[in-house]
C-alpha cells in the first residue's frame, strides 16, 4: 500500500521526508534514524560551509547505507541599502545591550554566496548523494543538466501554482508544496510573500490538476491523518518537519523543543523580524516587539545575519524570547518521540485511517 511513484523514484520505502531543517536541526543521528526507518533524512545545508556539509555527509553515511538527501538554499539576489542596514542596526541595538553583544556581523556577500552554493553541488556530486532538494528559488539550466548528467534527483519547491508550473518547467523530478500552514521559512521565490500564503488543503488539489510531478505535501502534516489527508488530495508524499524537530534525536535547541511540545496554534504566526524573509514560527517578545519595523528591516539574508548573535545570545542565556523558535501550525500533534516510534506511530496511524475511511 505504500509504494508509490515517489517512493520508487527516492527509493524509499515509506513517502515520508524529513524536512531538511537549516540551523542545527538535522543532525546525522536525526537524518539517519529516519532513513533507516523507511522514509528519507535529510541535511538541511542551507547555512553550511561545504566543508561541514561534506563532513556531514560522511558521517550519516557511517550510521546508514540507505538513501538521504541535502536541501540548498538558491543565493538569493539582494541590494544591502544603507539606510535601511542602519536603521535596522540602531533598532536592534537594544537588545544587543541586553545581552551585551559586543561583536558586530560580518554581511554577506552575494557573489560568495553563489561560491559556495556551486562547491556544496560540487560536494553532492562527488559523494553520490542521491537527492537534492532547492528552495528560495530554482537551479539554472546548467545546474540542472549537471545534476541530471550525474543521475541526481531534484526537489523543488513551491508555494503557489505558477512556481510549481516553474519547478516542472525547469525539470525538477519532485515538487514540495509547501502550504502557508509550514514551519520556517517560506520557500517563496516568484509570487509576493504576502500572495504565497495558501493552505494545503487549497493548494495540492489545485497544483494537482496542472501539473505531472509527484507531489510532496508540506505544512502542519505531523501523523497518519496529515498523511492520508494530502493523498486523497493529490499529493503521493509528505515532508514533515516540525513532527521531527521535536525528537529526541534531532538537534534543535532544548528549549525550542519545549517551546513547540507546550504550544498551541494561536502561538504560531509569521514573522519577518529575524530574517527578512517571512517565516514562521512561535511568537516571542523578539516578534512582538520588532513587529512594527518589519518593512523598515534589510531583506534576507542581511537581517539574518544582523540577529544572529542575538538568537545566540538568547539561547546560551536560556531565554527563549529572543531565539527564532520555527515551527508549524500542529503544535499540539507534537510530542516528544524518538524517530524510531514517530516512524512507527505513523505507519500505523495512516493503516487504522486507511480503514475507517
Ligand atoms: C526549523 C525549521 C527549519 C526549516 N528549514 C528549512 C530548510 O532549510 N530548507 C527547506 O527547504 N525547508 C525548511 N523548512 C521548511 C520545511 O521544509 C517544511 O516546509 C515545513 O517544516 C513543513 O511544515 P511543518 O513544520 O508544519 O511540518 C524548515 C522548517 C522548520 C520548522
């Protein structure tokens, strides 16, 4: 009953991805436990060197033999106005005090950006990962043929119609369709932010009926009901990622764990404040207070490097009102499980729905 086009084609046994989660969340005991269960692990490597991705890598591949997967970010192109870098820096001084955050950040730079994401497709190659998953945008032509040349499969993701229609376009294998109801970032890259945000139960029928894709299914999916909803809406798999940050294998701060398992969906709101991008995540003094200067902030990934010492500082103080505290909207499906037990209540979840429907 499980196997599938996507299943097939991943070669996996359940349609079940473990959203790649930048950031820490996906340590190799998280990505390995999931692929040695039957579904696919996989590295979210969107803030990573190519050294510590290829570090990665190897070391998941010691604690499995079964197929994984990495998750790239596309370097997004973006203009650091000066104004707007200042003004930020002086609203954010504040907090910076609180903490006494000293060191100032080190921007990005575009050009390197796109350095690094062509040594990290260079890595993918040369360790025969089999799977690779974009968001914030889609690959070149090239990209495309190269990873094509070497038998790599690519993810796509998208958050309306028309980039799903891009994603077929540009020859993607796979598309996630990501709903607005998704933890973390938005892989929005071609609609407004403010345009993107359709549910799952909107969005998969109606990409569904214009694409031939196999569909994957993201946002707010955290056990067997999530699964069978997305099927009998048109999607052949799940990407979950909230489910799987909350284990106790996956390396997401304590305190984040904590913060998602007591939560409940009015917490959960979109925020621009941390990044420049919108995401979402468990609302906090941080959000509530940056909240009226969203518009006023640099755009991604400026801002994201303007608060990463506070989301550090925060943390290391044990305070969660200033740590980006990503999650979806199922909060209280969370619960505190090992891979092992969250594969399995699934699987049977989805056999006891399968039968009552
Ligand atoms: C902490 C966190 C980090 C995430 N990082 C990434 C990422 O690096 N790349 C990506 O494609 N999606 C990322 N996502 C989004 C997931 O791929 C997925 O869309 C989302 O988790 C689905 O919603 P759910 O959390 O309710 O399951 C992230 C989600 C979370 C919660």
């Amino acid at each position: 009953m499980w196997e599938n086009g996507l299943t097939k084609l991943l070669k996996i046994k359940y349609p079940i991805i473990q959203a790649p989660m930048a950031g820490g969340v996906t340590s190799s005991e998280l990505v390995a436990g999931v692929s040695n269960t039957g579904g696919l692990g996989m590295i979210g490597a969107g803030y990573m060197s190519p050294d510590q991705m290829q570090n990665q890598i190897r070391e998941i591949r010691q604690l499995t033999d079964k197929p994984i997967g990495v998750n790239l970010f596309l370097p997004s192109n973006y203009t650091a106005n000066e104004e707007k870098l200042h003004k930020a820096k002086a609203l954010l001084q504040s907090v910076k005090e609180k903490f006494n955050i000293e060191k100032e950040p080190v921007l990005p730079a575009h050009e390197q950006d796109i350095k690094t994401f062509n040594e990290q497709l260079n890595i993918i190659i040369e360790e025969k990962v089999p799977i690779c998953s974009f968001t914030f945008g889609l690959p070149s032509p090239e990209v495309v043929v190269k990873m094509r040349e070497f038998g790599i499969i690519m993810i796509g993701t998208a958050t309306t119609v028309q980039e799903a229609l891009m994603n077929e376009k540009a020859g993607m294998n796979a598309v996630v369709v990501q709903g607005s109801e998704a933890g973390g970032h938005r892989g929005t890259f071609h609609t407004e932010e403010k345009h993107s945000l359709i549910g799952l139960m909107s969005l998969i029928p109606q990409v569904a009926d214009r694409i031939n894709l196999p569909l994957i299914a993201a946002g707010g999916i955290m056990d067997g009901r999530g699964i069978m909803a997305a099927k009998c809406l048109g999607a052949v798999g799940v990407q979950m990622g909230t489910a799987f940050l909350v284990c106790e294998e996956s390396g997401a701060n304590t305190l984040h764990k904590e913060a998602i398992i007591n939560a409940s969906e009015e917490e959960v709101i979109l925020t621009k404040a941390f990044s420049g991008k919108m995401a979402r995540g468990l609302n906090n003094t941080f959000i509530e207070e940056m909240s009226r200067y969203e518009d006023v902030f640099p755009e991604y990934p400026l801002q994201n490097e303007l608060t990463k010492e506070i989301r550090k500082a925060s943390a290391a103080n044990g305070t969660t009102e200033y740590m980006s505290l990503w999650s979806g909207q199922s909060p209280r499906i969370a619960k505190k499980l090992t891979v092992r037990e969250l594969m399995n209540n699934i699987v049977m979840d989805v056999e006891k729905t399968r039968g009552s429907l």
